[in-house]
C-alpha cells in the first residue's frame, strides 16, 4: 500500500477517536443535565458493567485477528480467511450467550451485590434489560475488526468510532428529552443501536469472507492457522485486555456501591471528561508504535530514544493545555453536565495532574508491548487493578469523591513509575525529563496561568469559559508558531505523520 494511503488511514482514525471522544462527552453532558447526578451515576453504573463484561467476553480476539489475517495477506495466501475469523466468533458468540443468560437469571442477586439496598431493585432492572444485548456487544466487537482487515480502517472507523457513537447519542437524546426517559429508559435506548450495526457489520464482512471460503481449497494446511495455535497467542491478550477494561471502570463501580448513585454520577463525568484528552496519546501510538516496534527490532535504541523523546515533547504541547484547563476552570467545565457536578472540581483537578504526569512519561505501554514485553505489562495491569479496588474500598468510605481521586493519582503513579523503570532499565529506552521542560512550562503558563486569570477576572460561569478557550487558543498558536523552531515543532510535524506512514 502507498504510504500515501497509510497516512490517509491515519488521520481517519484520528477523525474517528476526535468524533467518538467528543460523542462521549456530548453524551455525558445530555444524560448530566436530564437526569441528575442519581440518574446519571445509575446510567454509568449500567454502563461500566455492561462495557467490562462484553470486552472480557470478546476473549482478547482483537489482536488475534489482526495478527493472523496480515500474516495471511503478506504471504498472498487464500482460503484461510474465514477460518481465523469462525476461531474467534463461535466460541466468543457461545459463551456470550451463556453470559446473557446467566445475566438474566442472577440479576436480582448482582443487584443486591453491585449497588446499596435502596438502589439494588432499579440496577437489577438495568442488568435484566442489558442482557439480551450482552451477546450483540461482544460479537460486534470481533466483527468490526474483521471489517478492518478485510475492509480497510476507513470501514472500521466509521462503524467503530463514528455511526455506532453518533446513533447512540440521538437515541439517548430522543430518550431522555423528548420522550423524557430516566436512567432505564437512557441506558436501553443507548442499547438499542448495537443490534441495527451488528447486522450491518455481518453483512460488510460476509461478502470477503464468502470469497475466501470459495478459494479454501487453495488454502495449505501447513500454512494455516489452526484453531490451538490462535488461542496460544489469544489467551494472554484475553487477560490483559480484560484487566485494561475492568481498571477503566471498575472504580465507577466501587463509587456506587460505596457511596451512592450521586457520588457515581458526579465521578462518572469527572473520569470522562479526563479520559477525552487521551485522543492524542492514542493517534500518536497509532502513527508511531510500529516504528518504535522496528527499531527496538533491530536493535537500535539511541534513535528509538530520540524518536520517542520528540513524540512525548507533541503529546505534552497538544494534551497539556486540555488538562490545564480541567485544572484551571474546572467549575465552568462541569457546570457544562450540570449544576451538581461543580462539586468534583478538586478531584477532577487532582486526576487532570495525574494524567499530565502520564502524558510526560510518554508511549511506556507502547513500548513494552512493541518490545515484546506484553507480560511485563499484563503483570503491570494486574497490579494496578488491584491497588484500584483495594484503594477505593478503603478510601472511597472514607473520603467520598476525594477517596477516588486519591486512589486515581495512585494508581496512575505506580503504574507508569514501573513502566518507566522497566522501558528505561530493561529495555535500554532511555528517558529525558529534562530535555522536556520547555514543553512543559509553555501550557502551563498560557492555559495554567491564562485560565486562572480568566476564573479570576469573570468567575466559574460557563460564559467565562466560551470567552476564554478561544483567547487562550489564539495566544497558545502564536507562541507555538514563534517558537516553533525552539521548540522543534517543524521537525515534528513533517517527521511523525512520514513515520505513521512508513509503519
């Protein structure tokens, strides 16, 4: 493929995560201001546990696919196509109907388990209503990523990361504001899409696969995939990808069963509205990963130092100033969901700080992985899902909202300090925190000091926030574009997407 096209596939993918990251976040701001934080923390709540459950039950497939359908196509091979997809379907397709099932018959009893008595009748409702869905969730998931390799990423994005969000969000808000739904009414109609996209995906992928079952003659079998050597490679990825979901949502968990759906719901749009600067750090990993991957390959670790000092250095210039106005304006960003979510000002700001420090750390994780280090990282993740539910069923009594966010900064210290130990010790990735100090003190001073000035001068109303993102926008591209050889900007901007393109 023309690296031309690559780099068009990049910035599709880019597009895609802006748009669903966005969707995410107009989503939480409808939900906020329709139903309270009460409704909103039970909508999340049902959320979280549907989302940890489908991603656990598409058994770590994802990569699976990936890696087996481009061996295939490297080596110009036919006829084993439909093979590795049916490897990955029937058993996830199986054992999500049992999920479902079981689902159904033990609400009641995870009801009672997941939320206080006053709250466990109305989450036994949300679990029995989600349940038919469970099985559309996790299939659609290893469908979509077949759609990519068979499809290209544009088709994989605009299921993924545009239509399936995009229709969610209308039906959410049909729901809740013209028909005037609470939290099961919300959450079932951020169900009822899954199906309508489900069959649609089925029928993207059945004409490619169709062809290749025609051509299984031609397949091998010496050069196939066999069902056990695609569940070798599976298996590990299965935990580590159900460990990545479960530490993304269990604390929201923890918060409404500890505390209350309030707390829930307050919490809920605090990790959203921190997690949406992530988009960033993931278009990064996407244009970069496979360029680390092949330098590390062969041995080449000054220039994968070099590479990734330079990528830190954007990630820190384009994810900062969003963080820092978390931490600046927090009050006006909340009341955006509502006037009750003003109350998690502190904490949010204490996670925006958290997520900063990891943004300064860089692609760790990619780099472990990339390195051939997934175990390391699996162990990682175990350990940091274990601090983040031993730290919010103690803090979390205790301390409330502050509890979580203490556990939060928490585990995002200790699992990055490891990392860094073990990408700079183990693997010879040197880091260089000194040589991103400029980067760093630019955001801070325009969006730190600028935003601040703004609370100080119009208040925490919404309207001083519309006046100030555009002002500090503004002075921030300036800057950048004086300082843009300091800063080392131009090199940037022409070196990564080539890189992205090459990988």
């Amino acid at each position: 493929m023309r690296s031309e096209g690559l780099a068009r596939s990049g910035v599709v993918s880019l597009f895609g995560s802006a748009f669903a990251a966005l969707a995410a976040l107009v989503l939480t701001a409808i939900v906020g201001n329709a139903l309270g934080a009460d409704g909103t923390g039970l909508f999340f709540q049902a959320m979280g546990i549907f989302t940890i459950l489908t991603q656990v039950l598409r058994l770590g497939t994802n990569s699976a696919i990936v890696r087996f359908l481009a061996e295939q196509r490297a080596f110009g091979r036919a006829g084993a196509e439909w093979r590795i997809v049916a490897y990955a379907l029937i058993p996830v397709a199986v054992v999500s109907a049992l999920a479902s099932l079981a689902m159904w018959f033990f609400a009641d009893a995870l009801g009672s388990w997941l939320a206080s008595p006053a709250d466990a009748a109305a989450l036994s409702d949300l679990l029995r209503a989600m349940a038919p869905f469970v099985i559309a969730g996790a299939v659609i998931g290893v469908l979509q990523i077949a759609a990519r390799m068979l499809r290209g990423v544009t088709t994989f994005t605009l299921l993924q990361s545009v239509l399936l969000p995009a229709s969610r969000l209308l039906t959410v808000a049909v729901a809740v504001t013209m028909v005037g739904a609470a939290a099961w009414g919300a959450f079932e109609a951020w169900l009822w899409p899954l199906p309508v996209w489900l069959v649609l995906t089925l029928a993207i992928v059945a004409g490619p696969l169709l062809r290749d079952f025609r051509r299984r003659r031609e397949s091998i079998a010496a050069t196939r995939p066999s069902a056990l050597t695609f569940w070798k490679f599976t298996a590990p990825r299965s935990v580590s990808s159900g460990l990545e979901t479960a530490l993304e949502w269990s604390d929201v968990l923890i918060v409404a069963a500890l505390a209350s759906p309030a707390a829930a719901g307050v919490y809920a749009v605090l990790t959203r509205a921190v997690r949406a600067g992530g988009v960033v750090d993931k278009a990064m990993r996407v244009a970069v990963s496979p360029t680390i991957s092949a330098l590390l390959a062969t041995q080449q670790r000054d220039e994968a130092t070099r590479l990734h000092t330079r990528v830190v250095r954007a990630m820190l210039l384009l994810n900062w100033p969003f963080y820092l106005l978390l931490i600046s304006m927090g009050s006006a960003v909340l009341a955006i969901f509502g006037e009750e979510f003003r109350s998690g000002w502190g904490p949010m700001a204490l996670m925006a700080a958290a997520v900063m420090f990891q943004t300064a750390c860089g692609m760790l994780q990619s780099i472990l992985l990339q390195g051939g280090k997934s175990t390391w990282q699996m162990y990682n993740k175990s350990l940091a899902l274990a601090l983040s539910i031993g730290g919010n069923v103690l803090l979390v009594p205790l301390w409330g909202l502050w509890g979580a966010a203490v556990t939060w900064v928490g585990v995002v210290l200790v699992d990055n300090l490891i990392a860094a130990f073990q990408v700079h010790r183990g693997m010879g990735v040197q880091l260089e925190p000194l040589r991103l100090v400029p980067s760093m003190a630019l955001p801070v001073a325009v969006f730190g000091g600028g935003g601040f000035a703004f609370t100080l001068w119009l208040g925490t109303g919404i309207l001083a926030l519309l006046l100030a993102v555009p002002v500090l926008c503004a002075v921030y591209g300036l800057v950048l574009w004086l300082l843009r050889e300091r800063l080392q900007i131009v090199p940037l901007w022409r070196k990564v997407p080539v890189l992205g393109a090459r990988a």
